[in-house]
C-alpha cells in the first residue's frame, strides 16, 4: 500500500513537469511550421479555409472549458475531498481522464494558425479533445454518484476532519502557525488515503509561504 501511494505521489509531482514540457515542445513546433511556412506557404484554398478555422477554435474552446473544470477540484480541497475518485490513481475511469487530458495538453496548438495546411494534427487534435471532454464528464459524474462510499465510517471522518483543517490551511485571516499546524495535521489525516495534487499542495503551501514572508 505505501509502495502505491508513493507512485501516485510521484504522478503528481510528474504531471506539472510534464505540462513544462509540453509547452515547450508547442513553442518548438510553432517555431518549425512558422519557419517552413516562410520557405512553402499553404495553397490559398487552406490558408483562407474559415470552416477549419472555427472547428479547430471550438476544439480549443473545449479544452479550455474542461480544463477550468479540472481546476475547480485542484484548487479547491474542500470540493476535491467531497469527489476524492477524481484524484484516485487506482481508479480506470480517473487514469483515463488524466491521461486523456496529458494527450490533449500535448498535442495542443499555440494558435489555432499553428495547424494550418496540417490536416493530419488538425484530426488528431480534434479526437484528443473529444476524448479529454468526455473521459472528464465520466470520471466526474462517476465521482458524484459515488461522492465518499468507497470509504468507511472511520476513514469519512478522517476525511472531514482534513477538509476542515485544510480550510484553515487557506485562511488567510489565520496566523501562519494556525494555517502551519493546521495543514500538517490534515496530511497526517489524508495519510495512505488520498494523495492531493500537487497543484493543491503548491496552492496551500505557497499561501502559508506567503504569509510568513508578509509578517
């Protein structure tokens, strides 16, 4: 058991170096097709193609709503730790949807220009988003059907106890050793339950950080 939660805390520390890497490898190949353009423009029936335009910026539109969706649960703990499925690495569906998001994030155009006269990534990018939204809409209504059941009666007041000391972690109205002692007390709790992201932990953490360098 403590092998796997070492696992999923490391997927969590992975995943925002990945999302480093991805931009940069976007930057890269925005850079490539943008210098290869100045060598071969696109034929001018693919250049002024405003269908393909509007279908890849709907795409981008999707994933930036689903994305704002996912943010929602990463940056608020007391909702993440009302719907923990959508943070269990042992669970398919939730594999799935991150997964399915990590494809989507890399396969991602800086500007919807960036795809033009590509019609192969304009595909691949069109399914990954369909796939990232609607692996996304499975986990979280999954999650919601299932809210805390897969725990017991001890472990749900383990629960309730860290969302409780975690909102104090975040209060900003708190003393720094109020929010310290409060957020060491809630990773005690969550121990070998649920591991957060680590989006989640950098938020509190940085407010904490935040407040002892303000005193």
């Amino acid at each position: 058991m403590g092998l796997v939660f070492r696992l999923i805390e490391l997927f969590w520390l992975i995943l925002p170096i990945a999302g480093v890497i991805i931009a940069g490898w976007r930057a890269w190949s925005a850079y490539e097709k943008r210098r290869a353009g100045q060598v071969a423009e696109a034929p001018p029936h693919i250049r002024n193609d405003v269908a393909y335009k509007r279908e890849v910026s709907r795409a981008i539109d999707a994933h930036n709503q689903t994305d704002r969706r996912w943010l929602d649960y990463e940056m608020d703990v007391a909702k993440l730790l009302d719907f923990p499925m959508m943070t269990e690495m042992r669970e398919p569906l939730t594999v799935r949807f991150h997964t399915a998001k990590l494809r989507a994030d890399m396969l991602r155009p800086a500007t919807v220009e960036d795809l033009l006269g590509d019609r192969d990534a304009q595909a691949e990018y069109l399914e990954a988003v369909q796939h990232y939204v609607t692996a996304f809409d499975t986990a979280e209504a999954e999650a919601m059907r299932r809210r805390r059941s897969d725990f017991s009666a001890e472990d749900n007041q383990r629960l309730t106890r860290a969302q409780r000391l975690l909102r104090l972690a975040s209060d900003s109205a708190a003393t720094q050793e109020e929010r310290r002692h409060a957020y060491d007390r809630a990773r005690k709790e969550l121990d070998g339950l649920i591991v957060l992201p680590a989006g989640t932990l950098a938020s509190i953490e940085g407010g904490i950080a935040g407040e002892i360098e303000g005193s």
